[in-house]
C-alpha cells in the first residue's frame, strides 16, 4: 500500500555528452524510483553544456512536467550513478537532477535581482518581498550569480527578516573562462521562467518539511583564544591573552615557534582566523567560529587584516586547514549530527554545495566530501554542484564561506 503522506526525494546524475541524452537518462531514471508525481525539481549542470543552457528548463519539462524547478551551472557536479554512492564530476560534463514529492509542503520559490531592500528597511519589506511570512517558518535554499549579486546584504537582510529560519546553498562557478553564470528558474503560471545570467534564485520550503544545514569549514585550532582589544574594521591592533595586551603579529610569531615543523610549513600558506560566534561559550569546538581568511600583516604596527569586520570584546583564534583537518572536521559533524543514527525521523534527501578548492584538489581523491557523507548517510539521495562561495549558518547567523562544504537536509517531521 503507497503511502501519499510519505515525503519521498530521489537524484539522478548523468555525464552523457549531448544535452538531450543527459536529460533523458536522468527523467528516466528517476520516473522509475518516485512513485508519485513530484513537486520540486533542483537542477545543476555543468558549464560543458554552456552552449545549451537556454534549452535546459524546456528539455526537463517536456519530459517531467515539475510546478517548481530552480538549479545553477556549476563547474563540478554531484549526483546518484544508479542506487550507487553520490559522484562528483569535475571539469566533465554531467548533469544532476534531484526531485520531490511532498505533500503538504509549501513551495514558494522567488528570483531577486540586486534592488535588495536597504538593510535599515523593515522585516515586513522582506516579507513582502518574497511573498513568505515569517509565521510560516520557512527555511531557505539560495542560489546566486558570484559577480551581480549583493549576497552579504541578502543573507543579512534575511537573517533580520526571517531570524529562525535556514539558509542553505552556494554562489555559481563555471571551469571555463568567459562562461556567464547560469541560474535556472520556474513556476507554473509565471512567464518569466528559463535562463538567468544575475541576481538570486531561491526556495522557501515550510508545512511538513524540516531543513537541517551541515556546515564543514574544515580548519582547526592551533593555540588559545585572544580577545580583541583594539580594531578597526577588518584590522586588528591589539589582542589580549590573560590580561596581556599586545599586537596580533607578536603573538602569531610566539605561536608559530610552538608548532611542529609540517605545522609551521602549513602556516605558511594556510593559515586563517576562526571568529567565535557566542560570546558566552566557553568551551570550544571546531563548528564553534566562523573561519575567514587571514589577508594580510603590518609589521610596522604588529596588525593584521583579516576577511571580516572586528570588533572589541570578540574572541579569535588562529587556524590551520588541510587535506586531513577538512576531512575529520566532516566526518565529526557527520558522526555528530543527530539524524545519522536518529532512524524515528530519517532524512529524506539531500544537497551538498562544495567549494571548488575542494574535491579532488583537496584530497586527490574522487568522490571524497559525498562519499563520507553517503558513509553516515547511506540511502539519501544526493544532489549538489562546487561552488565559487558555500552559504551556511554558523551558530544563529547566516554567511558566505570559502573552502567550505555545506550540505541542507531534508526530513518529514515526526
């Protein structure tokens, strides 16, 4: 007996070389895994196709009639081969197509462009703006041009209008030169549906759905905390560890005598700045700061310039990322998260927004990131493309990431 209250999601990944077969394969193959006619489709396709990226929405509705599809290009993509373990292609053609059926789920999807409202404007100017209420509890899965888009004040201005709710998903990227981002967007009824070159495409999924976000930053901490006495900006000029005010430079150069020699080499290249995001933790963990990016030094004034706005008062610690650090800093998000051994309310579906410096870059390995997902999560669909920045929340705000990947999941409540 089918069950018509059942959330149901399924993928299909294909790397045939014309478009046409691609798109085939995939309605095929996922026609026969869904019993029920689908609600959502979410498309990535990689910029190989660029030359037919005006034909893809009519090619998938022609044959799988979809009231909502949105997706992007991508220079790598991730998709299901079969019931087998997700695969990522990069450089290569492929496309990946995930659907779902579900039922008293509230689908309201939206394309922005950059006349974002100011972010003095009231929530209710969001609200209006993409047609969801807060009241709704809607969780968000975004997917924006890399070069238009304002996406710090989006994200920002989100958070402020909807403040419980989840923000997934990841700017467009492309391996080859001189390929314009693609965005894909449509709805029954509204004739703007098709191909867009800037701006935002987004979901808002509320009713009988809950999105959950993994966000792997894939760094670790070396030393202590400091705190930040004195900035201005993205410059810090003071830092205090026990009481001991001094400038950052100092500091970092006192760290960098403790570590081990591969250690010292990494810092040289892959060094960065975590953020903690609660003021009151005092125990802290890897998903506890947001990672940014360490910019520069002034070593006439021990200062240093890092990705993000600082203030006095917030804690910081220095960090190290490689191949090793990404992969247990996944794999303890993965083992940790609830739903991974929680079988009362499984997930349903999945999508993974990956950084392009990670893969095989990374790892020099296929499949790495979706493969220890599907290790922890071995029957959920996965779907998702590397991106050119990962969107995430970190604690109670939203960001844009680097290095990242970031994956939203899918379950039916209770």
């Amino acid at each position: 007996m089918t069950d018509h209250s059942s959330m149901q999601w399924t993928n299909a990944l294909s790397t045939r070389p014309s478009l046409e077969g691609a798109v085939t394969e995939v309605v095929e193959k996922i026609k026969q895994s869904l019993s029920h006619p689908p609600d959502l489709g979410i498309v990535f396709i990689s910029s190989a196709y660029a030359s037919d990226y005006t034909r893809l929405v009519p090619l998938i509705l022609e044959k799988l009639p979809l009231p909502v599809l949105i997706g992007c290009g991508g220079a790598g993509i991730i998709g299901q081969r079969g019931q087998a373990q997700a695969q990522e292609v990069e450089n290569n053609p492929a496309l990946s197509l995930s659907v779902g059926y579900l039922p008293d789920v509230t689908l309201q999807p939206f394309l922005l462009n950059e006349s974002l409202p100011d972010l003095d404007s009231s929530p209710e100017t969001w609200h209006q703006l993409l047609g969801v209420s807060p009241q709704q509890r809607p969780d968000f899965i975004l997917l924006a041009d890399a070069f238009s888009t304002r996406i710090n004040d989006l994200l920002e201005g989100l958070d402020f209008a909807y403040p419980d709710s989840i923000k997934v998903g990841g700017l467009t990227s492309s391996s080859v030169m001189g390929v314009p981002s693609a965005l894909f967007y449509h709805t029954t009824g509204d004739q703007g549906s098709g191909l867009y070159h800037q701006g935002t495409v987004g979901l808002a999924l509320s009713g009988n759905i809950e999105v959950e976000a993994i966000v792997a930053q894939g760094c670790r901490p070396i030393g202590q905390p400091y705190q930040v006495v004195r900035g201005e900006r993205n410059v810090i000029l003071e830092l205090s560890q026990d009481g001991n005010i001094r400038p950052p430079l100092d500091l970092l150069r006192d760290l960098i005598e403790t570590l081990n020699e591969s250690d010292r080499q990494l810092a040289q290249h892959s060094l960065f700045i975590g953020i903690v995001r609660d003021e009151f933790q005092e125990k802290l963990q890897s998903g506890d700061f947001l990672i940014r990016n360490l910019l520069g030094v002034d070593p006439r004034l021990g200062a240093i310039a890092i990705g993000d706005q600082v203030r006095p008062g917030q804690r910081i610690q220095f960090h190290l990322r490689d191949a090793q650090t990404s992969a247990e800093d996944l794999e303890i998000l993965l083992k940790n998260h609830p739903s991974s051994s929680n079988l009362s309310t499984p997930i349903k579906g999945a999508l993974m927004f990956a950084c392009l410096g990670r893969g095989q870059n990374l790892y020099s390995n296929e499949n790495f990131d979706s493969e220890l997902f599907s290790s922890y999560f071995p029957e959920v669909p996965l779907g998702g493309f590397f991106c050119n920045g990962e969107i995430g929340p970190v604690g109670k705000e939203t960001f844009l990431h680097g290095y990242t990947s970031a994956f939203a999941l899918f379950r039916q409540p209770g």
